[in-house]
C-alpha cells in the first residue's frame, strides 16, 4: 500500500483534485488508479463520456429506483438498505468506486426544487432512513457520498447563498442526519454543498469540516467538493476538504502555498493520505472482474420499494382497491378509464444530476395491459404549457362516462421541479384541474394519482376525487407498483415524511424565502415543517407521517420506562383488526419537559418501527429512546443538555393521530451551569446555592448590613428577575455592587461547602 510519504509535494497536490470530470487522480509511477465515481443518488448515472460533466442524458442503463422523495415515506430502512446493496452491485459492474449519494438536506420549504432528492422535512426520518443507502452500497465495497454538507435547503442562488442559520438550529434540524449516518455507517466520502453557512462557503468551512466532522463526529472519510463548489484550494486544503471535483487543474498553486507556508505539508499530507486510503477500500471492488448484475431482480426491488413509496390520503367510500375480475366468463372487473397523459408517459424521476437512463420502463398503461385489466385510455391533456383543447376534454369525459372508476393520473411536468430553480407555488396545472373537475361531474369514482417530488395545493381540487394516491416519483417500475395498489395487489403502507400545507404561505420559512442580496435568514429557527404546524396549531391539508392502508390497525398496551439517567424504552401491541395483511408504522414523539429553559416544540419524532401484521393477528413492537431523544442544544452552555423533569412521549400513527400519552421522569444530565456575574437574579434564586446566597442577601438586608431589597414593591421584583446581577446598581446605585458581591462571594462559599 503506498503511503503519502512516498509522493513528491506535486504528486500529492494533485491527489486533491480530479484526474477528470469523473475520475479521481492517479499516480502512475506508484501504481495508484484513478478510479471513477458517479452520480446518484437514487441509481447510477454513469456517463457514456467519460469526460464531460453535463451530459445529463448520455449515460449507461442502470435501475431506476424511487427518488428520496418517494423512498422516505416508506418508513422501512431495511427496503432502503435493500436498494443500497442493488445500487452498489450496479457500481461494481461499471467499474464505479463511489456513487454520490445520498442526500439528506432537510426540506425546510417545500417549494425547493429538489425537494424530491431530500428525504424529509425531519431530521431523525432523513437519517435514520438514508443510512440505509450508505449501509447498502458499501457493503459491497463501494463508497457513497454523504451530500450536501451543510444546509442546502434552497436551489435559489445556491452557488454562493450565505445561509444564515443559528446554531441551535444547525444541531437540532440541519446536522442531525448528517450526524447519524456519519457515526452510524462511516460513509467513505462526504460531499460540501455549494452556499456559505455563516458567512464562509462550505469548501472553506473548517468549523464545519474539521471542527464538527472530524473532531466531534468521528468521520474517517474523505471530504470532496460538488462540482464547481471550490473558490480557493489553499482555504479549502485547510479547512479539511480533500477533494476538488472537477479539477481545476491548479495544482501548481497548491505546490507554492505549501513553500510559502499558506498550507503545511503536514496538512496536505493528511489530505492526500485520505485519498490513498479511499483508492485502498475500493480497491478489492474495482478488482473484481466479469461481475454482471441481475436486471430482473433489480426491477423486482425497485418494484417493491415503489409500492411502499406510495401514500394513500384519502378512500372515501372504500373505492380501493378496485376490482380485477376472477376471469370466469362475464367477470370483466371494475370498467377503469384511464385519464391522464401520466398514464402514458409517466414522470418516474426528477431533473438535473440524478437522472437515470432505466433499464426498463413501465407506465401505468404497460402495467394494466399486462394484467390484462378492463380499461380505456384517453390523454385527457399534454405535459407543456399548451392550452387544453376541446378534443382531449371530449375524449376525456366521453371514456369517464362509460367506466366505472376514473383513474386520474395527475401532477407536475419536469419542467416545474428540478435540480438549478425552486418553484414559485405549490399549485398543480390549471388544465389539469379543469378537467378533473368535469370529470368528476360526469363519474364521481375517481381515483387521483399524483406524481410530483413535494407538497402541492390540495384544496380545493381533492373534493373531486373520492382517492388519492400520492406516489411521488416512484422509479422505472412506478407504473407496475400502481397498478399493484389500484388493485389491492399491494397494501398501501406509505406514510408522509413532509407536511402538506393547505397554503404555502402557512410554512414558516416563507417570511425569508428565498432570501435576497445573496442572503438568506433562517428565522423560523428550530420550527421547521410540523414542528411548526403542530406547536402552533396550524391547520394543513395533510400532517406528517400521515398514510392510509386497506388494513385497519389498533395500537394498545403502551408503556413506557426509563432505562437511565436520559433514555427510556418504549413499549406498544399493534393488532391488525382487519382481513387483509398490511403494514402499520409505529411513530414515537417527545414532548419536552417542563423544566426546559428554551422554547421546543410541542413534540419531536424520535423513533418509528415499520411492522408488517397478518389479518386478525397482533405483534408487540419496542422502540428506544436515546439520550437525543430527550436533548436541546444550548448555545449558552455549548452543548446537548437533558434536563431533569418529566417528559412526555406520545406513540401515534402520525403527528395529529396521538394513540397515548404517557410520561417519564428522567433525572438528566450531570451539566451543571456555574452561575457568575452575568446571571440574572431569578438563576440565582433557582439555583441550588444561589439561593442561600440570595436567602442570606435578604436576611442582612433586614438587619441592616446590606441595602435592603423591598418584598412588597412588585415592580421591583419583576425588574430583579431577569435582571443580571451586575446591573443591581441600576436600581440599587452604588450600593448595587455591595449586593452583586455579597451575592457572588456567598454563593462560591455555599458551594465550596458541598
């Protein structure tokens, strides 16, 4: 294995940045490769030329699998994981040592226009799902890449954006995922995100890549930049970056600051050595020769993941799953016209790096041909922004009258989501609504089928559907898993890993959304998504973790029990009280205690198990919580603090569906906060022995020996109470300081004690 010390300063400048737009930089005189690496993250876009870096659509076929947006709400990490495997088989086929993916920035608005690549507008979802991917892919030898680091929530300006954010609300909401998955998996490689946090641009992020990463998580990985993401490879070089993608081919510069002393060798060692070791773990994978992986299988698991993608919002009336026939002679099944030109030409993925080339494309209509089902199909209207003509609207009512069940394949063109731009509303198509609206005068069973990567307008549209299916993009075999769920081949299990707001000008980030003069405020804080909803009673169209299913479920015999000082397990029976096998996911909230000084939501995700039930049969399923579970950040003492006190922990089936409510007491942290000259008189009262201190203040100001305090002028109590002690002569003049000392004197004394 070579070692950094065996390469010149020139050879390990060049280590730190590519060998090509795909490729990282080999040494050829030490016999080190230069191996490839790919986009994702949903699939392998592996370009056919291998030297362009924008050729979106040239690329090798590779298994499509739903995009985070429609994978998250499966709630299965074992499915995710499952793909993860698949997605690395396809890597070691193509020669591809690291697949960048995936991504886990919080969908903090769900106007950003790749949203459908981020997992969740929660932070404990997006981790502890995604992680799946990691896990997946480098069990078979191939790296991923964490992406993006940090707090790329917006697609607006996003190359240079400074997000302003503070940092409780980086620990609390924006870090988290990336936190979980890094001590979790050790995903080899970490990708920067393109804006500034705080004023310094993530390449050059050493709090952030050093400081956070490496120091305080652990991460043993290599940190690569995205494209185009590096302004200065000196800076970048000292705040940890090992890598430039694509090179910028200055390697020379980096040559001269190592002379001039801008970035030690020792620094460039460390990060050339991380380079070394990331060729060495791909090494036994890129070594394998004549690995060809199955298709058909591939298909089969993006099939699967695609049914459980799937979220079923609304079955009035029970309509699914509909009918498919028995096949004796006059048994036809439910008469379906199919509306839609989704139907036909299906929007399965995203637009901008993470568009798949498939190996195999179904659409709804190939999916219901193949089943043999009793339908029709009229485009009802085109993908552009052409007006809608009289002919397709005809064609379109003419097939609903004569069905039975009207599927209404609906939802956004590419064109109106896509990595590069955020979107400007959350509206579906005028056309389009027009046209389920006359629709639905004609047939009242319809079925709505949405494809879309995020939240849209809801209201008031969906009261001219009885169904809804909300099934995101769902991959190459989206069109089989629909036809499974229409016809009750599949049980729909998918629940809402976003809020649907019922309008966008509910979602708290809207008041700085999406910035302006190259800034942008996170001022909603830690209040993102239904931490906001839920706290401040805010209506939406749809909660998060929402998600219907033709089973029924009841969750009974909750218990919960502290198993430390700060963490606790969680205990519920979840029976299946239906005929039909299905899929309840168990979803665990924590309300804060009492005792928290800082303001929190009313409740917080931290735990959920997906658990599959046979009819009439009941499982018991237990979830623990951990000392995060319990935990704020405080920026004041620079740390994750567990208060002692009494928590409440909810088990519900989404964020508005509390089954119980029970508590647990907890006895905390051992932090303790040393008062001083900065705290306020009521901290000095809720201390321990800053309240003999204030208890001995008040008995020699009745005797005289200190100025006393009055006890029945309640102004001035209320002015002490969050009054620093320092200040004490504001109201007290210069016999103020007598106090302030007397107060800090006896309080160190009164602790000295202990």
């Amino acid at each position: 294995m070579v070692n950094v010390h065996d390469l010149t300063v020139e050879e390990k400048a060049s280590l730190t940045s590519g060998g090509d737009a795909w490729h990282f930089q080999s040494v050829e005189r030490l016999g080190v490769p230069g191996y490839m690496l790919t986009d994702g993250p949903h699939g392998l876009r592996k370009e056919k030329s291998e030297t362009a870096a924008l050729d979106m659509k040239n690329t090798v076929p590779a298994t499509c699998f739903p995009p985070a947006a429609g994978m998250s709400s499966s709630w299965n990490p074992d499915l995710v994981r499952e793909v993860g495997v698949a997605m690395g088989e396809e890597c070691i086929q193509e020669d591809v040592a690291v697949i960048l993916g995936p991504g886990v920035n919080i969908k903090r608005n769900p106007l950003g226009g790749r949203s459908f690549e981020y997992w969740s507008e929660d932070p404990f979802l997006a981790g502890h799902e995604a992680v799946g991917i990691v896990e997946g892919v480098q069990s078979q030898g191939i790296g991923t890449s964490l992406k993006h680091f940090a707090a790329n929530n917006q697609e607006t300006d996003r190359l240079r954006i400074d997000a302003r954010i503070s940092e409780r609300a980086l620990r609390e909401i924006y870090l988290p995922a990336f936190e979980h998955i890094v001590k979790t998996a050790q995903p080899w490689t970490i990708m920067c995100a393109y804006n500034q946090l705080n004023g310094v641009f993530g390449s050059e992020n050493r709090w952030l890549l050093t400081d956070v990463l490496r120091d305080e998580w652990g991460f043993e990985g290599i940190v690569m930049s995205d494209w185009g993401a590096v302004h200065d490879r000196a800076a970048s070089l000292n705040a940890g970056l090992n890598l430039e993608m694509p090179p910028s081919y200055t390697d020379d510069e980096i040559v001269v600051a190592v002379k001039d002393g801008r970035v030690s060798e020792e620094q460039l060692d460390r990060m050339a050595q991380g380079m070394l070791d990331l060729v060495e773990k791909a090494r036994e994978a890129m070594e394998r020769e004549g690995f060809v992986f199955d298709k058909d299988v591939h298909h089969r698991i993006a099939r699967r993941a695609a049914q459980e993608s799937i979220v079923m919002l609304k079955n009035e009336d029970g309509l699914l799953p509909l009918a498919s026939g028995d096949g004796a002679e006059g048994s036809e099944g439910t008469r379906v016209a199919v509306i839609g030109e989704f139907a036909r030409t299906p929007r399965y993925q995203g637009g901008g790096s993470s568009h798949i080339n498939p190996t195999k494309m179904t659409s709804l209509l190939d999916a219901l041909e193949e089943r043999g089902a009793n339908f029709t199909f009229a485009p009802g209207f085109t993908l552009d922004r052409s007006e809608q003509t009289d002919e397709l609207t005809a064609e379109a009512l003419s097939a609903a009258k004569a069905a039975d069940v009207v599927v209404f394949a609906m939802g956004l063109p590419e064109e109106e989501e896509s990595e590069g731009f955020d979107r400007t509303h959350l509206d579906m198509p005028a056309k389009q609504l027009e046209l389920l609206a006359a629709v639905s005068e004609v047939n009242e069973n319809v079925v709505a089928v949405l494809s879309n990567g995020s939240a849209v307008q809801m209201n008031p549209w969906q009261e001219n559907a009885k169904a809804v299916l909300e099934t995101w993009l769902l991959g190459q075999a989206g069109g089989s898993a629909v036809a499974d769920i229409l016809f009750g081949d599949a049980n729909p299990s998918g629940k809402l890993a976003q809020s649907f707001p019922l309008d966008i000008k509910d979602d708290p980030s809207m008041v700085n959304w999406p910035g302006g003069d190259r800034v942008v405020d996170y001022g909603e804080g830690i209040f993102v998504g239904y931490r906001y909803y839920d706290t401040f009673d805010v209506d939406v169209a749809y909660p998060f973790g929402y998600g219907l299913s033709y089973s029924t479920f009841t969750v009974s015999d909750v218990a919960v029990e502290a198993t430390g000082s700060m963490s606790a397990r969680v205990s519920a029976t979840v029976t299946n009280t239906s005929d039909v096998d299905g899929a309840e996911v168990v979803q665990v909230y924590v309300n804060p205690a009492d005792t928290t000084p800082v303001q929190r939501p009313v409740h917080e995700l931290k735990g959920f198990q997906k658990v599959f039930v046979k009819a009439g049969e009941s499982v018991r399923v237990s979830i623990d919580l951990d000392d995060r579970a319990f935990a704020y950040w405080s920026e004041k003492d620079g740390g994750w603090r567990v208060v002692a006190g009494e928590y409440g922990v909810e088990v519900a089936t989404c964020s508005r569906d509390i089954v119980s409510r029970e508590t647990v007491s907890l006895a905390g942290d051992d932090f303790y906060a040393e008062l001083n000259e900065w705290s306020n008189y009521g901290e000095f009262k809720a201390d321990k022995w800053g309240a003999l201190a204030v208890q001995h203040m008040l008995e020699k100001g009745a005797t005289g020996e200190l100025p006393a305090i009055p006890q029945d002028n309640l102004g001035v109590q209320l002015f002490l109470e969050t009054m620093p002690i320092n200040s004490m002569p504001v109201l007290f003049g210069k016999e103020g300081h007598r106090l302030t000392q007397f107060l800090l004197e006896d309080y160190a004394a009164e602790r000295a004690k202990a």
